[in-house]
C-alpha cells in the first residue's frame, strides 16, 4: 500500500491585522489561496511498527509527528505509517507549508482506513490545534479566515483568472517574530475597523472577478519589512517584472506577484524567467482545486 497527495501551499490574497485575543492571538481575517506550488507527501506501512516521518532539510519535531500523534489520541487505530515528505514549499516562509502537510495526513488518514477515520469534527478540532493555517488546508481552495484565521469558510465561487510568480527568499522569518514586532509597531485594526473591513472584503468575494487593489494587502507587512529589510527589494522587483500587485505571503518572507486575466499565466511565468537569476526558486503558480490533491494510490 502506498498513497500519495500533493500538500499545496498557500497565499494570503488579503491579511486584516485585529486586536491581541485573550488567549494572546490576533483577531484576523484572511483570505487564503492553495497554490500550485506544494510538498508531496506519501504514505507506506512502516516496518518498524511505529510511526515515521522523514523529511530532508527541515530540523526539529515535524508539525506531521504531531498529527499522527494527535490522531492516535483521537481514537484513529490505522496501521503504523511512514511518512515521506518532499518539501517545495518555502520552510519558515509564510506560505503555509507545515501546515498543508498536515492537513494532507489529516486527508489521508481516511484513505488509508476509512473504517477507522476519525468522525470529521474530531479532525477539525484537531486541525485547529495544530496551528491557524491547518484548518484552511484541509480543503485546499479559496477560503475566508477569521477567529485567530482558524475559523475557515471555504468559498466554492471562484474568482476572476489569475496567476502568480512565487518569490522564496533565502531566509526563514519566525511568525511569533513578526507579530511581535506588529504589536511593537501598532498595526493591529480596532474591532469596528477589522469588522468593516471584513465585511468588505466578503462583498467583494462574493461578486466575483479581480478583488479591488485596497483589498490586496497584507498588514503584517510593515512588521516583516522591519526585521528582513530586503524583502522590500523583492516586493519592488516583482512589481518590476510587471505584477499588477506584490504582496507578503503570512509572515513572509516568501513575496508574492498576481496577475488577472486570461494571459495571466504566461505573463507570471515571463517573470519568474526574469526573477530567477536573481532570486532563485522564482516560479509561476495557479490557484489549485480538488484534483490537484486528491490521494492517489499504488
């Protein structure tokens, strides 16, 4: 047995900054997008009779031991697995990679026992304890975050054709960092504005076609420029290459270019060429549905 799903990552379209939680996080709203530009992640029978997770290049617990762990707590009994992780999503780049190889064992899991899958909502309250992105990752698409961005709406009306180049940096940002630094900075929204705002940015998903360019921002960006300076030669070399608009992803550092209309596409991939001597990694990218993601067996 071996199952296979692509883990895809994400953008944020718009990121709305609110007030400090009383458990310490930030009201947000958020609208997220899967991208093309995702891990893979397979599945076997692990012969060791434990779970393992293997994935090159990143250090420490992975965010996948967690969820295995979590869905042995919650009652999953499927047979040990081993978990192989091909990472193309920037690590520690705001793109939502961890948490979109989450989301896939949480999809996975179902396929590889259904009889003993975790009912549903066990799984999303296990997504949302995994992190704020897990649960948005979990039906990869476009979806609208808020709560502290774990409380997710997935929006089956699409948008108007668009594309974007991906720009890793060659650094990772710490998300505890940068909020802290945008706490430091005062950036957060009052409650009536992050509301209005909301609201406006619903509106705006729900009539479809190109979001207005006062809703592609990132408010997050500010704090990010402010301890990785350099990212603002990236957001201008996008802009340079010829994207109606350049924005952070998350956290960042990873930046950021869309493109709208039926050229979109070619016109992303053109930049990524032009972008890639100077930033490698530099790629073009697509808004993902289902069959992207889908587990595949052998």
């Amino acid at each position: 047995m071996k199952l296979v799903s692509r883990a895809p990552g994400k953008v944020n379209l718009c990121l709305l900054l609110g007030p400090v939680r009383e458990d310490g996080r930030h009201e947000l709203v958020t609208l997220f997008e899967s991208v093309s530009v995702a891990d893979s992640v397979e599945v076997t029978p692990a012969s060791a009779g434990a779970d393992e997770v293997v994935c090159p290049g990143v250090d420490g617990v992975n965010i996948v031991t967690q969820t295995l762990e979590g869905l042995r707590d919650s009652g999953w009994d499927g047979p040990p697995l081993r978990v192989v992780i091909d990472k193309r999503i920037p690590v520690a780049g705001g793109m939502g990679g961890g948490s979109a190889d989450a989301a896939a064992i949480l999809r996975l899991a179902a396929a590889v026992d259904p009889d003993s899958a975790p009912l549903a909502a066990a799984v999303e309250e296990l997504a949302r304890g995994l992190g704020a992105d897990v649960p948005s990752q979990l039906t990869p698409g476009l979806a609208l975050g808020t709560g502290a961005g774990d409380i997710v709406e997935i929006l089956f009306e699409p948008l108007a054709p668009h594309a974007f180049v991906i720009v890793p940096q060659g650094f990772g940002l710490s998300t505890a960092d940068v909020y802290r630094e945008a706490d430091r900075l005062g950036l957060a929204r009052g409650t009536g504005e992050l509301a209005s705002r909301g609201r406006e940015l619903r509106g705006a998903v729900d009539a479809g076609g190109e979001l207005p360019a006062a809703l592609l921002v990132n408010d997050l960006e500010p704090a990010a420029l402010s301890l990785a300076p350099e990212i603002g030669s990236a957001l201008d070399a996008v802009r340079d290459a010829g994207a109606g608009y350049s924005l952070l992803s998350g956290s960042g550092p990873t930046v950021f270019g869309v493109w709208w209309g039926p050229e979109a596409l070619g016109l992303a991939s053109e930049a990524a060429g032009a972008l890639s001597d100077r930033y490698p990694g530099a790629t073009s990218a697509t808004p993902v549905n289902q069959e992207f993601w889908v587990p595949r067996g052998s």
